[in-house]
C-alpha cells in the first residue's frame, strides 16, 4: 500500500472540514478536487492548500493582511480578483480558517453579488 502524499492528506483533511457542512458535496472538475454549495463552486484543493471564492475586496484585503493568503488559479485557469488560497504548514490548521469559508459559501450562495 503506497504512503499518504501531502496532497492526499490535504484532501482528506479538507474533505472532513468541508463535507460536514449542510449543503455542501465535492466532485471533481477539470482534475481539481472542488466543493459546491447550491451546485455552484466555492472551493478547491490547491497545491498548497485551500482555494476560496470571496468577494474581490475581501480577497484582496487578505492578500495583503495575511501572510498564509495569496492569490489562486484553480485547475490553472487565470487568477481572478475572487480566489484566493489559505496556505497553512499545516493542513490541520485549516480549521482556523472556517469563518472564511463560511463566508464563500454565503457569498456563493447569494449569487456572489
């Protein structure tokens, strides 16, 4: 049996935050692990950690207010100003982060307006 990777680990650490949320089920999309809410993207697994969708002032506020934020490209599509990832030494330490991924989903589920 081949060890854990990295990104199985994230993925499955990812998985148990995530899919424990009402609403929410994960598939993959282009080759990228994604998570929906309403049928619509509001996460991926990134290489280095978690990719959200936010409304574009917040996440260039975090990019610039928090060294483990920067920008994200899901499945290396072009960055937009609504991604960004949380890239934690530690996968486990995503649970941290769940305000903001609370506020993707709602984002997303309002039709990201």
């Amino acid at each position: 049996m081949p060890a854990d990777t990295p990104e199985s680990i994230r993925k499955a650490q990812i998985d148990a935050l995530l899919l424990k949320l009402p609403g929410v089920s994960a598939r993959s999309l282009g080759g990228v692990d994604a998570y929906f809410v309403s049928d619509k993207l509001f996460a991926c697994v990134g290489d280095k950690g978690l990719g959200l969708r936010l409304p574009a002032a917040t996440a260039t506020e975090l990019q610039f207010s928090c060294e483990y934020v920067g920008p994200y490209s899901p499945g290396g599509m072009a960055t937009t100003r609504e991604w960004v990832q949380i890239m934690r030494d530690d996968p486990a330490d995503l649970a941290k982060d769940m305000d903001l991924v609370q506020q993707s989903l709602e984002y997303v589920k309002k039709g990201r307006r």
